[in-house]
C-alpha cells in the first residue's frame, strides 16, 4: 500500500470495505471527479480550460517546515513517554505487570516510528513539491525572457 493510500484510508474510512478495496460507489466516484477535471474544452492539458494555475511555494514551505516541527515535537513527546515506560517497567520487574508493560512499550514504539515517518515523508513532498514548482516557474520564466529578447 502506498503512502497515499494508506492516508486516504485513514482520512476516509467510509470508502473502504472490511476487506480494504475501495466500495463501488468511491470507484465511481474516483472517475468522476477525474473526468470533471478534464474539462474536454481544448485546454493544453491544464484541466481548467486554459486558465493558469497559480501555486504559491511559500505556503508549502510554510505548509513542510510546520510539519517537520510537528514532527519533532511528536517524537520529544514519544521519547519522553517511552523513557517513563521503560523507567516503570524496570522498578516493576518482578511484577506481573511488568509484561503489560514491555508489551504496551513495544507497540508504542512502533506506531510512535510508524507516526514519525509518515510526518517525514509528507513533509518531503512538500519540499520536493515546492521545488518542482519553483524550477518550472524559473524555467518558464528563462523562456518567455529569451522569447522576448528574440522579438527586440
């Protein structure tokens, strides 16, 4: 499973049946919405109908930098948390409880990592999102100057 999946799983439940695939009616919906972005007016490939899309990178590097904060702020708090687990496991250690809490620190710590790198890999997308836009933007840019120079 993708990353992408994985989050839309998480974000929309609903579309799923128990056995993970998409319900009939979300794979409807999926080619929907891809033919409403079509447009089918001749718009060059933009899917708005010739209309220019305008991105704006200082909002996901905002969008990536707040994410990578919330990322170690995540992972602070996990440690934090797995080092007072570790602390009461070790003063309980002849106690029955003991393997509650071996068992509740391992599975802790998992989704603790699990946690950390989705945070890590959605803020690299915006990052590289925001850097495949701006390079088309400054190559865009170097063309329609050397288009200009051409017309002088």
């Amino acid at each position: 499973m993708t990353y992408d999946q994985d989050w839309d799983r998480r974000l929309n439940p609903f579309r799923y049946n128990a056995d993970g695939q998409l319900t009939d009616a979300a794979k409807r919906q999926n080619v929907t919405m891809e033919l409403n972005s079509a447009e089918g007016k001749g718009g060059g490939g933009t899917g708005h109908g010739g209309r220019q899309t305008s991105v704006h990178t200082a909002v996901l590097t905002r969008a990536a930098n707040s994410l990578e904060q919330l990322r170690s702020d995540t992972d602070k708090v996990d440690m934090n948390a797995l080092s007072d687990t570790d602390a009461a496991w070790s003063a309980l250690d002849s106690w029955q409880v003991a393997n509650g809490l071996d068992r509740m620190h391992k599975r802790w710590a998992a989704e603790a990592s699990n946690l950390s790198k989705m945070l890590s890999e959605a803020t690299m997308k915006l990052h590289n999102t925001t850097t495949s836009y701006a390079n088309t933007d400054d190559a865009e840019k170097s063309r329609m100057d050397s288009l200009d120079g051409r017309r002088s």
